[in-house]
C-alpha cells in the first residue's frame, strides 16, 4: 500500500468513525448553533475588531422576533482531535499547544501570555465547536436542502496553518465529511468573504472534485498568491466596491459557474465584512445589498436543486449580526428556507 493510499484509509476510517454526524429530528430546522460558539474572556477578545459574540445575538434576533424557536436550533458536538486529523497535521494541532502560536492566528498579542489551558478553554472550544457545526451542517443540508451553521467558515486556515483568525479548515473537513459520509463526489465553494479563502484553496489545490468561486477585494490580506493559482474562477475587487457593482459582478460570476460545475453539494462562506465601514473588508456595500447577495446564491442553488450550506465567516462590526438575522429572515419570506416556526 503507497503512503498516500494508507493516509487515504486512514482519513476515512477517522471519517466514518466520528461522532460529528447524527440524526437530527425532523422537528428541529437545519440552524446549527451552540451557545458556546461564543468567545469571551477576560475582555481580551475586545482587542480584535471581531464582534466575538456576534453568532449568539444573530441567534437572538431570530428567537426573540418570533422567527425561529429555540428548541428548533441544532446544538453539533465538539471535533475531536481524531476529528481534527481527518484534514491537519498532528504537528500543527501540536503548535496549538502553544498560546504565542495561538496569538499570532488570532492576531490578538496578549493571547501569548495566558496559560495554554486557559486559551484551549475560552477560545480554541468554541471554535471546535463551530467545526462540528460546520461539518453537520453539510449532512443536514443533504437531507433538508439547505442548512445554515450560525458559525464557522474559516477560510484562512489549512491543513498547515492557520491565521487571519482562523485556527480550523472547517471549510475543507467538512466537505471531506462529505465525500465519505454522504457519498458525493462534487462541491462548490461560493467564498464571497471580504477576503480571499487561501485555507481552502491550499487544501483544494488539484482536487478536481472541489470548483471554488471566491469574489474578494484583492487590496486586502492575505495577498496569498500562490493559493490564488487554485482559484477555479476569481472575482477580484477593489476597495470602495459599491452595492451595485457588486451585485451585476455576482450575478455575472453565478451565471459562469453555472456553466462550468454541476455541484452536488454548495459551500457558501458568507462573510459580512463585505458591509460598508468593516473596519478590514474595504468595500462599501449596504446593509440591503448583503441581504440581496444572499437570497441571488440561495436562488441559485434552489434553482438547481443543489443543496447548500451557508457559513456565517468573517465580520467585524457590532452590526454584522442583524443583517445576517435580516438575510436569513428574508430568506425564510422567500421560502428558500423554511425556519417553520409555528408563529409565523
């Protein structure tokens, strides 16, 4: 057996014998989150722009507006480090061990001098929690048509390293979940984050099952060129961006896709900061554009019969969390989602 071939059993075997994947009931809708998606300690998560409880109150606009019932919401288990394997490396889940490497992913220095245990705890288990999220939402995509995980989507990080606030590939796990557990064989990556999704686009590399659309301001991090060569179709932007523009290059992109992939699954890392006046996005689209963005990729897919999964990823204004509850109540008004609750 070739050492590639071996590593290919082993990934599999770690696949089929996670615990990530279970049986949701019916009477839950396909919205995956857990109360500890949330990161606080110390306040230290305040020196980094990202609004670190944004996933909780995207959570308590639909519950408290009567959209979505709590009981409805699907809490995911925590990847394990067997989990974990599935796409890293032990040496860096080893590195992880290490709060000054912790502290240069989440480009928060202070990280570096509080004890490791501490940072597993507050910060490297909530985002464990968001890859199991992650990877079921994908099952339950499948199953449902459409899910959304209120977390996750962290494109900057690969099997090898990880930054830009990014310490999981949840993006890539979750779809080698997929390939295994779900017995599919073509996904597609909409990465329409501010930024460029290097993470996935490194794992992906020559993986001609995988086609990755990414539309991001090329004025901005990580500048990753050499991950830009593994970009299937590109959308470069430049900073300012209008809503307008944005949306007539989008609807351009989707319908070029169209034509070049047919996907039996979507990956749709959705990142916000993309909003006018993101401190690290640098375009200057509306509230109401990334509400638009949303239901065009949804539409897309509903169109096609193709299940997706959104993923919430990048972010950093204290608004970003009502237009995603805004996008997501859209969609449901829609109906290219149904949250069925008996409210509405």
């Amino acid at each position: 057996m070739s050492s590639s071939s071996a590593a290919d059993a082993l990934r599999r075997n770690r696949i089929l014998s996670s615990k990530l994947y279970f049986d949701v009931p019916g009477s839950k809708a396909p919205v995956v989150y857990s109360a500890a998606y949330d990161i606080a300690f110390l306040g230290i998560e305040k020196l980094h722009p990202f609004d670190s409880s944004k996933w909780g109150r995207i959570c308590k606009f639909l519950t408290a507006e009567g959209h979505l019932e709590k009981s409805r919401v699907v809490e995911p288990l925590e990847a394990s480090k067997e989990d974990l394997l599935v796409v890293h490396t032990e040496s860096y889940l080893h590195s992880l061990k290490s709060s000054f490497r912790v502290a240069a992913i989440v480009e928060v220095p202070p990280v570096t001098l509080i004890p490791n245990w501490v940072v597993q705890q507050k910060l490297l288990y909530p985002f464990r929690k968001q890859v199991g999220g992650s990877i079921l939402s994908a099952k339950l995509a499948l199953e449902r048509g459409w899910a959304v995980n209120v977390g996750g989507g962290f494109h900057h990080c690969s099997a090898e390293e990880g930054g830009g606030f990014c310490a999981y590939a949840d993006i890539t796990l979750c779809i080698h979940f997929a390939f295994v557990r779900l017995n599919i064989s073509r996904v597609m990556i909409i990465d329409l984050d501010a930024h460029q999704g290097n993470g996935h686009e490194k794992d992906f590399a020559n993986d001609g099952r995988v086609y990755i659309l990414d539309m991001y301001n090329a004025g901005i991090y990580p500048f990753d060129h050499a991950a830009k060569r593994h970009i299937d179709q590109k959308v470069e932007l430049v900073s300012g961006t209008k809503t307008d523009d944005y949306l007539d290059q989008l609807d351009k992109a989707l319908k070029v896709a169209q034509s070049r992939f047919q996907p039996q699954l979507i990956v749709y890392n959705a990142g916000t900061d993309i909003l006018d006046g993101d401190p690290l996005g640098n375009l200057n689209i509306s509230p109401e554009g990334v509400v638009i963005r949303d239901e065009k990729v949804f539409r897309f897919a509903k169109d096609q019969n193709i299940p997706l999964l959104m993923l919430t990823s990048g972010g950093y204004m204290k608004s970003s969390a009502r237009v995603i509850a805004d996008s997501i109540i859209n969609l449901s008004q829609k109906n290219l989602i149904q949250l069925g609750s008996q409210l509405g």
